[in-house]
C-alpha cells in the first residue's frame, strides 16, 4: 500500500466538505471514492474510475452489507404496507390521547430510544417510523427527531450491558491483551474490563442527557434553534426545498382514514422477537448461553442477518394483517409494497456509497495515518485517554465507521496505557473507554456514517439538515468529555467526581449556548414554544 501521508485524509474530507457545501450527498460522497480511487491508481483518472466501479461492486455484493441493502428494501415494504393501511395514522392518534404537547412527543422518542437499546440499527427503525406521525402532528421538526433518534441508537448500544455491540468490543479487548501476553482471568476476563470502561465513555453518556435537556426544556442553539421554531410558527417540519431520504407522503398518497393499530403494533413486535431470537440463534443459542451467558450469545450473533429475517417475518405479518382485516385488498397490498420499497433506492445509494468511503479511506490508509501521529508524539499513562478520544473522533468523522475505529485504535489504546502503567487500572479502563466514545462520536454525527443516514431516513428527514443541526449538540457533548479527559490527565482519577462534574459542565455549556444563539437570531433564550396540541 502507498503511502499518502497528509493526502490520506483526502477521499472523507472532499465528501464531507462537498455534502455540506452541495447539499448533493450522493454526488458528494461518490466524488469522496472517485478521489480515493483516482489516488491509489497513480492519479490516473480513467484507472481510477475502474477502481471505483469495482469498490462499489465490490460493497453491493458484500455479504454483510447485501443483508442491510435487503433489510432496508424491507423496512420500506414494511412502511408502505403500514402507512397506506393507515396504521401508522391509528397508532399516531392513539398515542396522541397521551401525547398532546411537542415536549411530550419529544420526550417520548427519546424514552424509546432508550429501551430499544440491543441494537442501533433497530433503534432507528423503531424509532423513527413509530415517531414520525406524532412529532409532525405535534409539529417537532423531522430534524429534532432525526437527532432523538441518532442519538439514541449508537450511543445507547454502545452503552447497553447487553447489545449487539457486546461480542464485537469484548473480543478487541481480549485481542489487545492477547498480544500482550496478558492474562485477565484475575481481571474477571475482557468483559469485566468492558465494563469498567463504560463510566469513562463521557460522550455517549452526555449525548444522551443532552437530548433529554434539550427536550424538556425546548431549549435550541445552533441550526436546530431555527429548525424548531420554523416547525412551531409555520408547521412545516421540514424547510422549504428540504429533500427527505423517505418521502412517504409523495410516493405512497394518502392513507386509508381507518387504519388499525394492530397493523402497526404486530409487525413491529413481530421484528424485535424475531431479530432477538435470530441473534440468539446464530450466535450460537444455547450452547453460546451456557458457556458465557446472554452477552455470549448476543455477541457472537450475525446481527445484519437477524435483522433480515426480522425484517421478513414484520413484512409477511403486515401483509397477512391487513389483508384478514380487509384494510387492503392484495393489489392494493402488493402496490404498497412496491411503492415503500422504491422509497428506500436513494437511502440504499447513499449508504453502498458510504461503504464505498470506508474501502476507499482503507487502502489510502487515513486511519493508519491520523493513528501514526498520536503515537509518534510519545504520551504518558494518565494523557493516553485524551489523546486517544481526539484522534478516535477524527478517524471516525473522516471515515464514518465506529466499529473501524474502535479495530484499529483499541490495538493502540491498551499497549499505550498498559505499558506506561503496567497494570490494568483506571488508565487502561479510561483509554478503552475513551476509543469507545471517540468512535462513537463520528458513527453518530458524521455525513458519511450508516446510522447517521438511516436516521435521516427513517425520520424522514434530509440528511444533511439532519447533520447540520446535530453537530453542534455532538460537539458540545465532545467537548464536555475533553475537559474530563483533560483533568484525568491532570491527575483527578475519581470517577464520582468526574461523572458529577460532567453533566454541570453540559447544563453551563447549554445553558450559556442556547441565550447567545438565542440573542443572536433573536428569540428569547433561544427557548421555542411548547406547542399544545388542540382536542
């Protein structure tokens, strides 16, 4: 492989440049593989078009990501079925006897983001299609819910005690003291090491309180202060020109005026037990469970396949549904089907062409590159965390992937800790948790990351508002952890400090962000009005 040096960081930052600047993500992020393919062809522009061809070819038929590609065709089928049924609307109006303020509706995605905590993907399915019709009715802007969503997926799952995410660290982190010739049985094993890092991954932990601040108090800054109040004043929940990865209402027409709820309620239950038994079954089930527990067996799980089949059985249940309820007759049914899944070929695009990102930034080596540099400025022990979030922050934006970065950089983290240490205590826990957090920070704000767009997708939102207006609440939350990070390498190794110091810095920080963006575009403390909702 070439060395690119500084050049390395090209493929990420023209897609990620272009997108912001076009608002064209699709010819953005394809110019972002085009680069990189033109790079390792030695610059030669026709090669490089052929290299590019091949990395895209070479992602569509990809096993792994040929299952999300299908799974997602699904979840539209599942979505035109459930809508033009009028189910969606039925539960919406349920929902609304108990929901009848937007502070309501956004309190109430962000608790569902927190108990569907066993997988991100599944998160944003869930929540956003289950959301979308009372936070509109409730007139929360899609970009609110596109950051409830975002923000309760990966942040949470990496969290989460037992998730999908489980076998995936738990085995980096045996990997990495494996090369050490460290032995972890006295340590309680790489899973008790997992879960004394988790206290330390700051910026998931105040990602997550930063949505619940921002929607009980109604409180904005940054873009989303102007997305809010547009939904308030003029009941649009999206702006003018916006271009909704799903746009449900345009390709499916109107619903039918009496849907069921169980249209909406099966189906989606049907998705949660299948997609949790298929992890169960293919991770191993029983013999899995009996020799490490449930995190063994969920770990060590084809969660994309899982969700395939979960994604399969809500289809046939929805359409089984409807048709014994006589909400649909089978062309009806089968058009709706049709229709949901063409709403997903621009979503699909864009995520075959994030994957085509990642392929490209590996070859060129950004990740090696930006990791380089980290380790050639010689770090001490109690400075490890800090320098590992910052350089897991950028290598994650730049390449959208978290499960990259943490591969690459737990390799890195635990020798640096452990060796300056010579122990497995609050520096190696911290750097773990630090690599975590920092890859966290990109899979969820980054233009280029999966669950980044399939958040826009499911809340129905444009993708590059929905970066717009959450960069700022991921910045604010990043740079909580930074100051933590900073006086742990200052010496203030006490957890209870750090975790009661963490959340005040996030409440000052907000607070003194939402009253100058507030003065600055002119509305009072930057605090947009609850709307209550008419019986």
């Amino acid at each position: 492989m070439a060395d690119f040096g500084v050049l390395s960081l090209l493929p990420p930052l023209v897609a990620i440049i272009l997108a912001i600047w076009t608002k064209r993500v699709v010819l953005a992020l394809f110019a972002g593989v085009w680069i990189g393919g033109v790079m390792v062809s030695g610059w030669n522009p026709m090669t490089g078009t052929t290299q590019t061809i091949d990395w895209i070819v070479t992602n569509a038929t990809d096993k792994w990501n040929v299952k999300i590609l299908l799974f997602d065709f699904l979840i539209g089928a599942e979505v035109g079925l459930i809508y033009k049924s009028g189910g969606a609307f039925a539960v919406g109006r349920a929902l609304a006897r108990r929901v009848h303020t937007s502070r309501g509706a956004s309190l109430m995605g962000w608790l569902l983001g927190i108990l569907v905590f066993f997988d991100d993907y599944t998160n944003t399915i869930i929540v956003g299609n289950t959301m979308r019709p009372i936070t509109d009715r409730m007139r929360v802007s899609r970009e609110m819910l596109a950051y409830i969503d975002d923000s309760t997926a990966a942040p949470v799952a990496g969290l989460a005690l037992v998730s999908t995410w489980i076998g995936y660290e738990v085995g980096l982190i045996g990997k990495a003291f494996d090369k050490l010739s460290v032995d972890l049985t006295s340590s309680g094993g790489a899973y008790w090491v997992r879960l004394h890092s988790v206290p330390y991954r700051f910026y998931s932990i105040f990602a997550i309180l930063l949505v619940l601040m921002v929607a009980l108090s109604h409180r904005h800054y940054g873009a989303m202060l102007h997305a809010e109040h547009r939904a308030r004043t003029t009941n649009k929940v999206l702006r003018d020109g916006a271009r909704p990865l799903m746009t449900t209402e345009v390709d499916l027409g109107s619903p039918k005026e009496e849907g069921s709820v169980h249209i909406f309620v099966w189906p989606i239950a049907t998705l949660i037990f299948v997609t949790l038994y298929g992890m169960w079954y293919t991770g191993g089930g029983s013999k899995a469970y009996a020799k490490g527990g449930l995190m063994e067996a969920l770990g060590n799980s084809d969660s994309a396949l899982a969700l395939l089949w979960g994604s399969f059985a809500m289809v046939v249940v929805a359409f089984t549904l409807v048709l014994l309820l006589r909400q649909m007759t089978v062309e009806e049914a089968e058009d709706a089907i049709i229709r949901g899944m063409k709403q997903m070929v621009i979503a699909n695009t864009i995520l075959l062409l994030a994957w085509g990102i990642k392929s490209a930034t590996d070859v060129v080596g950004t990740a090696s590159y930006v990791v380089g540099l980290a380790k050639s400025a010689g770090i001490s022990g109690g400075w490890v965390p800090l320098i590992v979030f910052l350089v897991a922050m950028f290598v994650s934006f730049t390449t959208g992937t978290s499960w990259g970065t943490f591969s690459v950089m737990m390799l890195i983290a635990i020798p640096l800790a452990y060796g300056v240490t010579g122990r497995i205590g609050p520096e190696v826990f911290a750097s773990i948790g630090a690599v975590f957090a920092g890859g966290i920070f990109g899979d969820h704000c980054s233009p280029i990351s999966d669950t980044t767009i399939m958040s826009s997708m499911f809340s129905g939102s444009d993708h590059i508002d929905h970066v717009r207006t959450q960069i700022p609440y991921a910045v604010t939350a990043s740079s909580v952890g930074l100051v933590l990070y900073l006086l742990f390498g200052f010496g203030v190794r006490n957890l209870v400090v750090l975790l009661l110091l963490g959340p005040l810095l996030l409440v000052v920080a907000w607070y003194l962000l939402s009253e100058w963006y507030g003065k600055k575009y002119g509305i009072p403390w930057g605090s947009v009005s609850v709307y209550v909702a008419e019986d």
